[in-house]
C-alpha cells in the first residue's frame, strides 16, 4: 500500500532562499510541491523520504531570479495494488451502498451496493449493510456437485459399488498354484487319451494284420 518512489525533478531555489544551503533550500521547495499530490501512474505522494540523493548545479534562467537544480530524491507514496485489502472507515450507509474513509487520506470512496461481498443486505433498522453468509447452503451444493459428477445408478443417484475383497499376497499364490496344477491334470488327462487312441489304433492293425497271415497259410495248405 505505501512504497517508496524515486523521482526526479527541476527544483527551483527563489531568491529569497539563496542565502540558505542549498539542501535546505531544495527540501524545502520539495516539501511545499509533492505532499497530498497525486502522479499519473506513481499514486498519492505522502512526504518526502529523507534529504535529497542528488542536486545539481544551479541554471540561471533569463528574466527569473531563482536557480533552477535537477534534483533526485525519494517519497512516501500510497499505491494500493488490485485486489488489495485495505482497512477503512464507514461514513455513510444506504440502500444504494456505503461510502467509506480509506487511511485518511480519501474520504469519499463510494462503494455501491453490487460490489458489496455476497451475499449482503441492507438492514433498514440499523441502517447498515450485514454480510449473511449460510454455510449449510454451501454444504449441500457441494454434496450435489459431488453427486452429479459421480452420476450412479441406485435411486439416490449413486452408484453402488461391490465391496471389494482383499487378498493377501498368500492367497493369491496358492490360487495360481492350484489353477497350475489343474493345468497340468488337463495337460496329463489330454496325453492319457492320446495314448489310449494310439493303443487301440495298434491293437486294431495287429489284429488286422494277424487275420490276414492266417488266411494266407489256410489258403497254402489248400
């Protein structure tokens, strides 16, 4: 809110000051300039903030008595950034909003009734604005966005979940070792019945193969 400020400007000394030091010459003409004057993009200038930095050489200027001197000094400037929060007094009050006193050095800061903080009314029996806030409201407009964006598909609008079953890491690997080992029954099972099938494949040509000689060697003794 208050910053200091580096300025430059060409002081000039009237003749009636030349008898004094300089310095004392030059803070006094800065005294009567700058206090409760405001600059385009500097602010409200306070006081000046110490003796001056710099002061140059006196210019003598046709038809003017004085000594002008470029001089570099500081000042105690109120600059309020956007946004800030300031502390201020309450003058007045009415329905179309307040004017307040800020640090003393404004006096007629109106603020109207649609920048007050929402939600605001104004109570005609004291004649003051009252800040109601309810907190339940804001609550439940949580617990309906919360609601909303999880959807759900059970009658109050949320989604009902399976409880989930932890498993320790014990049971996870006995539930692989048993669904490895009904693999290789499976496995076995399947060369089992390959096995039979080949059997009796055998068996079918050596019977086929055993009809055959016979009738060959009753054919020759015929």
């Amino acid at each position: 809110m208050f910053v200091l400020t580096l300025l430059a400007d060409t002081i000039c000394i009237p003749p009636h000051l030349l008898a004094k030091p300089t310095l004392t010459s030059v803070q006094t003409e800065i005294e009567k300039r700058y206090p409760n004057k405001i600059i385009v993009d500097v602010g409200l200038v306070i006081c000046p903030y110490g003796p001056p930095l710099e002061v140059g050489d006196g210019i003598l200027v046709p038809g003017d008595g004085g000594a002008h001197h470029q001089v570099v000094f500081q000042c105690l400037v109120f600059r309020p950034f956007v946004e800030e929060v300031l502390i201020g007094t309450v003058k007045d009050s009415h329905e179309g909003g307040i004017t307040v006193s800020v640090g003393g050095f404004f006096d007629h800061v109106f603020i109207p009734a649609y920048w007050m903080l929402n939600p605001s009314v104004y109570d005609e029996s004291t004649g003051l604005w009252v800040w109601t806030p309810t907190y339940d409201d804001d609550d439940d407009d949580e617990e309906n966005e919360e609601v909303e964006e999880g959807g759900g598909d059970g009658e109050d609008g949320t989604d009902e979940q399976e409880p989930e079953t932890i498993r320790g890491g014990g049971e996870e690997e006995e539930e692989e070792d048993a669904e490895e080992e009904e693999e290789e029954e499976e496995e076995d099972a399947a060369n089992d019945d390959n096995n039979t099938t080949q059997r009796s494949r055998m068996d079918k040509l050596l019977s086929t193969s055993k009809a055959t000689i016979t009738t060959e060697q009753h054919k020759q003794k015929i």
